[in-house]
C-alpha cells in the first residue's frame, strides 16, 4: 500500500538549517521512492507561463536568450520553434530577432551553473490529457496496454476542429469518456483565455502560475500509484480535498455539533487523511529527516554486503558498483552477476529518489560472459521504466561502462540542499 506524505520538515543544508515542505512517495515498507523539496522561503518558477523578451539570439548554438524578468534571462531552443504566441513580432521575414516578444513557458529550472530553459510549446496539464500548443499531434502514454491506447486515440481523433495537441495519459484509462472530454474542453478555454489575455499584458507579465509544487506533484502521480496523501497541515488538506472537488463545507458533520472531518475517500482506491498526533509527527512517522539526509550520501550499502558509491559532476554522474563485504568463495561470475542485478535495481531506485538527470555512467563488476551481460542489461532497464520521468538505458560500451539518460526537469536532491 503506497502512500505519498505532504509535510513540512527543518533540513540542514550548505547554508544552515532551512523550513521545507517536503512531498514524498513511499512503498508498503515505509521506503521513500521518491522526494520533493519546496523551500518555503523561495518560490519555483517551473511551469509558469510568462511574457518574456528576446535578449539575442545565438546561430551557432541554435538558440536564442530570452529574458523573462528584469533579473531572470532563460535558453531557449530553436528546435521548440513552430508557432510561438507573439505580443509583439517586429520582423516577419525572422522567426526570432532581438527585441520581439512572446508567451513562454519554464521547463526546466536552473541547473547547477545553466539557466533555466523555456518553450513557446505551452504545455496545460490536468489529470487525465495535457493540451501542447505548438507540437499538434495526439500522444497517448506508453504505459497503457494496446486497447486502451486504441480508446484513447479514437476519442482524441473524435474531437472536431482541433487546432492543438493532446497528450492522454496513464489517469485517462479508467476516465469515462465524458470526464475525459470534459476536461479537455476546460483546458481548451484556459488556452483561448489565455490568447485573449496576453495581448492586453506587458513584457514580463506572469500569465499563469503553477500551483504549489506539492499539489503539482499529486495531479502528476499516476491514480493507480498511491494508495493514501496524508498531510499534517490542515490547509494543505483543504487544498487537496479542493483539487478533488471537495469544499470546506464538505468536511465538517452534519448535526447539533459540528465536527471537523479529517479523512475523505475520494475515489475508491484513494483516501485523504489529515494527520494530527501530538505525540509522534508525521515527518518523525515516516523517518523524513533520515531519509533525505541517506538520499545525499556518497555511500549506499545493499542487503547482500555490497555497495554502491554515487558522484555527481559538472558533467555527469558516475556510480560505481563494489563487492563491499559480499566476497564469494566459490562461482565469482555468478555472485558478480547477482550482485550486479542487485545494484542495477537499487541504482533505478536512487535515479529517482535523488532525481539525478542528464549522463549517467555506471561501472558495474565486469562479467566474463555477454550471456550475463544482457541479462544484466534486462533487469536494469526493466527497473528504469518504474520511474516517471523519461529515463533511457542507452548501451555498454566496449570498457564495460553503462550509459543512461534521464531527462532534466528540476533540481537533483543535492543541489537543492546545497
């Protein structure tokens, strides 16, 4: 029984002790999957859609600078170019000159010395479909068996005069029909408001602001994924049980004395509950402090005696993989094999807990056989695919290296904490 937990939690980063609200997944074991940290004194600008300005634009790089602050210049790609929403277009015979300026959308934070990216393909996310502006075609998620995937694509392809893209995710399959067109409809109108909106707008107008990273969070986890959101802050719960179309009216009981609800099932595999124990905290039920501060450590010990050692770079990060206290006595191809499994499916879990992105390289024990070698290849990229964010296990090279790709979205765990 998974459950993601909403809680806030003093960890100590290069800059001293600092206030986070921390949203975490864990397993039926109580073992954090995966963890995001919100300062409470900071604001993300991931996902905000703003008006912003063309700085210059770089040819050699194919790429252009565009500013959407006084004091924030983001990248931006020209491979994202096709139909960007322009406030004010100055030459009609350049996509981009300097001075010109258009609705951008973050996609990327700041990322150790880079700095943010946006795209002019403005994304609407709700539970079930994401609206694209610019990239038209209709996608459906990968997850979802064959007949489900046929559904969905039919229905998207039922919906007459469709002049932007659709992506139906893994939510979509046990929607009715209705609640999926429902909802595609109320993203439709948030981009023509939006349209409308933006013409009337100044340079560096915030057009639209992502909800709190935490509720962010909840609308992206896949239904089947959690089983129970608990959350020790009251207004949070209130703000949840919103996003599930549930009022603060609603959670009060009916009669002479009214009384505070504190758990709602909201369908029938997800329940809210509000936590509140005086003596024993939610962040202390749950080992958050410890786990955050195990998920940054150089070091991580396996069940069998072997380790793992994690070292992010400027340019990558590089795990290597060590027998520790496990030495076999005898078949030392087949307990490197064992181990090797072992680390691949801790090293999936680590990706994700630590949300390391871009190169991965990964020096596992070298194996005498190529027999042994794809099956170690099987059961690393069959771990890769539990995790949410795109993550792709590209090859072994001749040296034996392992190489992987996980896409960059936010900041790893490190870098968050400093």
């Amino acid at each position: 029984m998974k459950k993601y937990i909403i809680t806030q939690e003093k960890l100590n980063t290069s800059n001293g002790e600092q206030d986070f609200m921390v949203s975490a997944l864990y397993d039926e074991n109580r073992t954090m999957l995966e963890v995001s940290l919100s300062a409470l004194d900071e604001e993300s600008i991931l996902g905000n859609l703003y008006i912003g300005r063309v700085e210059n634009v770089v040819k050699n790089l194919n790429a252009a600078f565009i500013r959407i602050s006084p004091d924030q210049i983001c990248y931006y790609s020209m491979d994202d170019y096709k139909n960007p929403l322009f406030t004010k277009k100055i030459s009609e015979k350049k996509p981009l000159v300097e001075g010109e300026e258009l609705v951008v959308q973050v996609s990327r934070e700041a990322l150790k010395t880079k700095e943010p990216a946006v795209t002019t393909n403005l994304n609407f996310t709700g539970k079930y479909a994401v609206l694209t502006t610019e990239n038209q075609r209709i996608g459906i998620s990968v997850k979802l068996s064959k007949t489900d995937r046929e559904r969905l694509k039919s229905l998207a392809e039922s919906i007459e005069h469709l002049d932007f893209g659709l992506i139906l995710r893994t939510n979509a399959k046990n929607a009715t029909d209705e609640e999926i067109l429902a909802e595609i409809e109320g993203l439709a109108e948030d981009w023509q408001n939006l349209k409308e909106t933006a013409k009337h707008k100044t340079c560096y107008s915030c057009l639209k602001k992502e909800p709190p990273a935490y509720l962010k969070e909840i609308v992206n986890l896949p239904v089947s994924s959690v089983d129970e959101l608990i959350t020790d802050d009251r207004n949070v719960f209130l703000k949840l049980c919103a996003n599930y179309g549930i009022t603060e009216d609603d959670l009060w009981t009916k009669g002479s004395v009214s009384v505070p609800i504190d758990e709602v099932n909201v369908t029938e595999t997800l329940t809210l509950r509000y936590y509140h124990d005086s003596l024993l905290s939610l962040s202390s039920l749950y080992s958050v402090k410890s786990s955050v501060e195990k998920a940054i450590a150089e070091k991580v010990w396996l069940k069998s005696g072997a380790y793992l050692i994690i070292q992010p770079t400027e340019a990558m990060t590089v795990i290597d993989v060590n027998t520790g206290k496990n030495i076999a006595k005898k078949d030392v191809q087949e307990n490197f094999l064992k181990i090797n499994k072992e680390a691949a499916n801790e090293i999936a879990h680590q990706l994700r807990l630590r949300n390391i992105s871009g190169i991965i390289i990964v020096d596992f024990m070298n194996l005498a056989s190529k027999e042994a070698e794809a099956e170690l290849m099987s059961t690393f990229r069959a771990a890769l695919k539990n995790d949410p964010i795109p993550t792709q296990l590209i090859d072994m090279t001749k040296l034996g290296l392992v190489e992987v790709t996980r896409k960059k979205v936010r900041k790893s765990l490190l870098e968050v904490l400093g």
